[in-house]
C-alpha cells in the first residue's frame, strides 16, 4: 500500500492501511516550491531568449521593485490563509492609509502623520478581526464589506483627488545600497520576519492548526479567536506599509490607489502553495508565486504586450493556481 | 416471485496503484437472506461491495446477477439490475422534503413536469412496505440520523431494489434506533430482497445475519451459515489469531484510598445529565458507560469546558474546576480525546509530530519560540512507546497512518503535555479490532503513569475490557456503580437498559 522504498524504512505501515499509494507520502521526497522554482527559471530562459533587455541587474530591480508592496501585504495574507482566512481590503486599506497620510501631512508634522497613518492600518486590521472572531462574520465577507468601505471613505477624505505629499519621497524612493530601492529592502526584511514567524512560534503554528482542523485546535487548547484577530492585525500593519510606500513613490495620495491589490496578493499566496482548504502553505512558495507574477508582467512589459493583457493573465493565472491547489486536495484527501 | 433474487461475484480481484487488495474473492447474495460481510478496517469489504454496486471496476472477475455473467458494472447498470448501496455518509439532499428525497433523480411525471401526487404516493407505499412511520412532508434536515438512513433505504426500495447493500449502517445510530433499522432489515428480507451486510460489530451478526462472510487482507477466510458459529470463531478469521473474548485488564484492581484527582458531586448540566457523582483517582480507570444519548458524552465534556454545570460541582485535585473553555481545562490537567477523531482530534495536513506536540506547544516553547528539535523529541519519545506504526519520520503527515495509529498520536499528547486527568469519548469508534487492543493497552499505560482516566463510551466490551470501576448511565443519570470483577457485559447492558 506504501512505496517499497517507504517500507525498506524499518517500520511498516499497518497491512490494512487503505488502498492506493500514499501521493503525500511521495510528494514529499521533492519539495512543494521545487515547482515553483521550475516554473520560475522557464519564464526567465523565456523572457531572455526574447527580449535583450530581460536578463540585466536594473530589469531584476524593476521586478523586485515593482513586486515590493505587494509582497509587504502578501506576507501576512499567506499566514491568514494559512489559517483560513482572507483579506481582501488590503488595496483599499492601503489606498486608505496613504490618504490619512496625505490629508494630515497638509497641517501636521511628517511623523506624526505617519504614525497616525499606521493606526489607521492597524485600526482596520482590529475591525476586521473583530467583525471575523467576535461578530462571526465569514471573513470573505467581512473583508469585502470593509474593501469597500475604506475605498469610500478614501474617496471621502481626498475629494476624489490627488493629494500630493511633500518631503515623503524617501520612504519610496530612497536607494541605500547597491543601487536598491529601500521598499525592496523592507519587502526582504518583512518577509524574513513573517518566515521566522510562521515556522519557529507558537502563534505561526497555531495559524496551521488552525487552517488545518479548526475544531480540533480548539479542543488542543488553542485559543483561535485571538490568534486569529492578531493575523488581521499584522494584515493591517503591514497594508499601512505597503500604503505609506505607494503614497511615497507617487508623492501623492491617490482615491484610486492599490485598486485590485488584493487579486495580486491572492494570486501569488494561492501560487505559492497554500491550499483555500487551509493548514498549507509557506512564506518561501508566496514569494516564489510573487516573483513569478512579477517577472510575467515584467516580461509582458518588454514584450510590448498591452497592460490589459496583463489583468487577463493575472486573473488566468490565478485560476490555473486554485485548479491546482484542488487536483492536490483531491489527490491528498483519497 | 418465481427464482429469488441471486447476486454471485466470482473471483474478483482488483488492484489500486500496483497493490492487489482484492485476491480473487467470492460472494453470493441470495433473495431472503441477509449476508453479514464481517472484516477489519482496510480487509477490502469496502472495495468489495463498490465493485457490486459499479463504483469499482474489477481488475479480473464477473459478477453474475440471476445466471446472467457481467464483467464490469457501471453504477447505472448495477442500479438496473436492483443492486443499491447506501452509504455511511448519508447522500441526501438535506434541504428536500423526504418524499421529494425518496423520488430524487426519477421524478414521475411528463414533458419535464413533476406530477407531485405520485411523489408523495410513492414516499407512502416506500415507507409503508419499510414499516417506519416518518412524515412524507418533513425536510430531511429535520429527521434524526436514524430516519434519514430509513429515507434512503425507502429510496432504494422504491427504486425497486432486489438487492440492498448496507455498509455498517449502524455506526451512528443509537440503541432503538438499531432496534427499529434491525426491523425493517428483517422485512426485506421477508418480501425477498437480498441483504448485504457490512459490519465489524459481532453482536449484530448474531441479531441479524442468516450467513456470514469474513474478509482477511483480500481474501475470503470464513464463509459459513451463522447459526452454529461461535463469536471466537469469527474474531479468529477476522484478526487472523486468537484474541481473549472480552478479557479484563490484568493489571486491574488499584488503590481505593487514594483521594480523587477528578470529582463530580450533584453535578448537572441543564438539558443533559443531573445528580453525577463520580470520582476518578489517579491510577485509575473509571467507564461511564450508557447508550447514545445517556448523558455520558456530556459528563465528560463538562470537565473539559465544553459545557457548564448548571448544578452541583466538579473538582480537579481538590481545588473547584469549572473551565470555561478547552484551554483553561488543558491549563489545569486534563485532556481530551473526542469521538470523532477525524473531525475533531487530528490535523490531517500536519505532521505527526505536529500532531504529537499541539497542546504542549506552550510548553515546549521558550518565549513563544518553538524549534522543530523540540517537537522531534517529542516525537521520538512516544513513537516507540506507544508503537505507532509509520515510517519513523517526525515529518510524516499523520493522515498517511492507519486509523488506530491516528488515535495512538491523539492519545499521545496527552502523555506529552504531562495532564493529570484525561478525558475520552469513545475512544475506540471506527477502530479494527486489532488496533482496539493495542489502544486499550496504551490507555491502560496511561492509568499506570499516575493519570486518572475517564471513559465516556456506548461500547460494552470495552467497558469490560478497559475499566476498573465503571458507571452505568441511562436518560441523564446514573443508574448503577460496578467495581472490579463484577463489571460484565451482562450487568452493564441490564442497568444501562432499564
């Protein structure tokens, strides 16, 4: 019933172990990102073989770069589907934090409105863990409630316009080594941080246990409801980031800001291995997923292939990823 | 009815993924007669009757259904012929009424309009001719588990089914509701229909086969009339060696004096149980045994904070214990491993290890930081101890193990996390007999090791072959106190039904 290479083991399974060959058993001698990688290196050799500006330093900043906030956002969202659970107010949130920003920069000090602006963040994070843990709201709804609340009240505070920022360029734009935008930085330093809490806590655990069997991280002693709540709450912190970065780049708080951020972040967390049916998942598979979103714009870019046509292939890929993640929950559940 | 019904399979075999689980096996079903299919977890009987009912193609074979020789069945074809299965997993469609359930997917009437009359006529005559009395016009939501397995079997029987295949239908039931399904079973059986019978429960091949069949690692070892067959017999042929019948642990008997380290005094829970006096010493194993539905279950979530005393109190080393939730009884000694483990007790997609170390994580961890080396001495230290059956790799997703080595994990834990007091809900449903042993073994070690144990269980035999002392509980309270020796399956069944 198991591979003969799994009983050369010692200890055998139990001789009545249900049918066919254990998939998971065999997927585990390969690593789940190796085909992620793969898929990786053949969009690379494509694009260099294509196009002579693909394969240079500054072409692999510019995706980095361009991947920066979405990876900022993309980390804790990959905890919190982990857990099974989404945020989908990540774009709005961000455009949210960004106009906070803008609007209190005009009378106040720079820090101050910043920190502000990162309350803001944090506040929306609490709102959403609230309405999902206390109230009990699913929170697929909870966030597309709030998406559209906070894109409103962006809307609100702004006027509909663009409200430019001074003397915030450095946050965005700044290149304090190698010639590297400092987003880039703080996309590795909170993706580091998210990697380190996902594998070595008890908070990070729990969030696969969570996903895993929710009923049965209850009854280990798992206190669900607050761990989940602190997910939104990271979710929200680091959406004020991702805000604060963007409103830093355009110098400018824009109403339309982040708009449909949260497909991209999706895309790359479901690409990146962890299952809508929860309890997998990894930081290192959402950053292979996001590098790989990356570099198909990118190249699409150099290809000359219209910005529309990116959408199209964002959201097929998308569905490619979650056609994926079920033939493995069908294969893994027989 | 001229010819009764005869449904033969010959020399099926069938393999999954290079593995031959079936090694050409026979099996006759015959008109008016029920034939038991008695076999461990994983023996094939599940496979088996999937190749009868055309969700399995066999790999070489035929079934031959009245001298007529197929070679494959689709579960269309097998539908034709009057061959019907009806599932553990209920395949209703809840939200329906039950005779809409009854006429599902063959909808009389014309031109694509339900003529509703015939419906509901169709739902009487079924459930008529099945002896139930359920409301035709009740959702099936509404219905207990029992009735809803009823309107499926009226399904089948309105579908004209000549052969029903039942697999281990009572799995969820409780104690009349077996009663009223052993009914109806014994009226098909009268009008003719032919019976196949899944079940690894010895007592209802007794109550309720004419011929038995029992399956060993694909193969067919025993086959034989009932009535002359002694219970030993079929354990032998189902586990492939002598199992003691029914034996008591021989390490029973403990200290009496000891004080309690858990203690029901008055305890009530609104709705469930009412007037529970029960301790549980450290050492020992105490049963609370009744049937579905008696109030045992509930006693033993209570002091697991899963439900709270209305009255009286309950007290954990001598200090009051009233845990509000799961965390604060873990935080204060006890564990729990529920009945349902796959719902309830393990994470399929983790580790074994994982799986091994959840509730002792904040244990383990040093300022909210947890390394895998910690959880792998974990691992390392009950694998061996408890004999878990896998590949020896910590890494291994527990889903891959056996059914009964699953429960070893769950057990496990607690013996990691160190608890005083461990609480368990039929611990051994849906366990083959072999690893049911080997679970009461580690229990038993459990109890040795200083825990006190509570078993919340609607099994007798377990009850004889695990407890010390045993309290029998019927409608909420409990009805009778048996210690040692005088704890058979006689006394237990005569105070748990009265």
């Amino acid at each position: 019933m198991t591979d003969p290479d799994v009983l050369s083991g010692g200890a055998v399974a139990a001789p009545s172990a249900p049918p066919p060959a254990t998939p998971t058993a065999r997927r585990r001698q390969v690593p789940e990102t190796a085909a992620l990688i793969f898929v990786l290196l053949a969009l690379g050799v494509f694009f260099s073989l294509r196009s002579e500006f693909f394969l240079n330093y500054d072409n692999f900043v510019n995706i980095l770069t361009a991947a920066a906030v979405t990876g900022i956002i993309a980390a804790p969202a990959t905890m919190l589907l982990i857990a099974g659970q989404f945020d989908l107010s990540v774009g709005s949130a961000a455009a949210f934090c960004g106009a906070v920003l803008a609007s209190l920069a005009l009378h106040n000090d720079i820090y101050f409105s910043v920190f502000v602006a990162v309350l803001a963040g944090i506040g929306i994070g609490m709102a959403n863990g609230f309405l999902v843990t206390v109230v009990g709201i699913n929170a697929l709804i909870t966030t597309l409630g709030t998406l559209a609340v906070f894109r409103g009240l962006t809307q609100v505070i702004t006027d509909g316009q663009t409200t430019s920022i001074d003397r915030f360029s450095g946050l965005g734009t700044s290149r304090p080594l190698f010639d590297i935008p400092l987003p880039v930085f703080i996309f590795a330093g909170v993706a580091l941080a998210f990697w380190f809490l996902s594998r070595y806590t008890v908070f990070g655990r729990s969030m696969y246990a969570i996903g895993a069997n929710p009923a049965a991280a209850r009854l280990n002693g798992i206190r669900s409801k607050r761990v989940i709540f602190l997910g939104f709450v990271l979710s929200g912190l680091c959406v004020a980031i991702g805000g604060l970065i963007l409103a830093s780049q355009l110098g400018a708080a824009s109403p339309q800001a982040a708009n449909g951020l949260e497909l991209s972040v999706v895309t790359a967390v479901i690409l990146g291995g962890a299952s809508l049916a929860g309890g997998r998942g990894s930081i290192l598979g959402t950053m292979l997923g996001l590098l790989i979103i990356g570099t198909l714009n990118n190249g699409l870019v150099l290809l000359n292939v219209s910005s529309f046509w990116q959408t199209v292939a964002q959201g097929a890929l998308l569905i490619a990823a979650v056609s994926f993640d079920q033939l493995r929950i069908r294969l893994t559940t027989r | 009815m001229t010819e009764p019904f005869h449904l033969q399979a010959k020399a099926i075999r069938k393999s999954f993924g290079g593995v031959e689980v079936l090694h050409g096996v026979d099996l006759d079903a015959v008109g008016g007669t029920v034939l038991a299919l008695l076999g461990e977890n994983g023996a094939g009987k599940s496979t088996l009757v999937r190749i009868l009912a055309g969700d399995h193609a066999p790999d070489s074979g035929e079934i031959v259904v009245n001298g007529e020789a197929h070679a494959v069945l689709d579960p269309i074809g097998a539908r034709t012929l009057g061959v019907r299965m009806i599932f553990q997993e209920l395949s209703d469609a809840p939200a329906l009424t039950v005779a809409e359930n009854i006429s599902l997917g063959r909808w009389p009437g014309r031109r694509g309009i339900v003529r509703w009359r015939e419906v509901r006529e169709r739902a009487v005559r079924a459930l008529d001719e099945l002896g139930v009395d359920i409301d035709p016009a009740a959702p099936v939501a509404t219905l207990r588990i029992g009735e809803r397995q009823a309107v499926e079997i009226a399904r089948a029987i309105s579908d004209k089914a000549r052969c029903l295949i039942l697999d281990e239908p009572t799995a969820a039931l409780s104690a009349q509701e077996v009663e009223r399904l052993f009914l109806a079973v014994r009226r098909l059986r009268e009008r003719g229909t032919a019976i196949v019978y899944i079940t690894h429960r010895l007592d209802e091949v007794v109550q309720i086969a004419d011929r038995v069949e029992v399956l060993r690692d694909g193969a067919v070892v025993l086959e034989r009339e009932v009535a002359g067959t002694s219970r030993a017999e079929l354990v032998t042929a189902m586990v492939g060696r002598a199992v003691g019948e029914v034996a008591r642990p021989d390490d029973a008997g403990i200290d009496g004096t000891a004080a309690p380290v858990l203690s029901f005094s008055g305890a009530a829970s609104d709705g469930a149980f009412a007037d529970i006096d029960l301790d549980v010493r450290g050492g020992e194993v105490v049963a609370l045994y009744g049937k579905l539905g008696s109030g045992t279950a509930e006693v033993a979530e209570s002091a697991f904070g899963l439900r709270a005393l209305t009255a009286g109190d309950c007290t954990l080393k001598g200090a009051p214990h009233a845990p509000g939730a799961p965390h604060e009884a873990i935080a204060a000694g006890v564990g729990l491993v529920p009945a349902d483990r796959q719902r309830e007790g393990t994470f399929m997609v983790r580790s074994v290890a994982e799986n091994l170390s959840v509730p002792s994580w904040g244990r383990i961890a040093r300022k909210g930081l947890l390394r895998r080396a910690s959880e792998a001495r974990a691992y390392k230290r009950w694998h061996d101890e408890l004999s878990i059956r896998s590949r020896n790799d910590p890494e291994q997703l527990i889903g891959t193990l056996s059914g009964g080595n699953q429960q070893k994990v769950v057990l496990g834990r607690w013996l990691e996390r160190d608890s005083d007091v461990l609480v368990l809900i039929e611990p051994t449903r849906g366990v083959d007999v072999g690893a049911r042993m080997e679970i009461y073994r580690v229990i038993r070690r459990l109890a040795r090791e200083g825990m006190g144990v509570l078993v919340a269980t609607s099994d007798y035999e377990e009850v004889v072959q695990l407890a010390d002392r045993a309290a029998v509980m019927a409608r909420g309270r409990i009805v009778g106190d048996l210690d040692g020796d005088a704890i058979t399956t006689e006394r237990l069944t005569e105070l748990a039904g009265g």
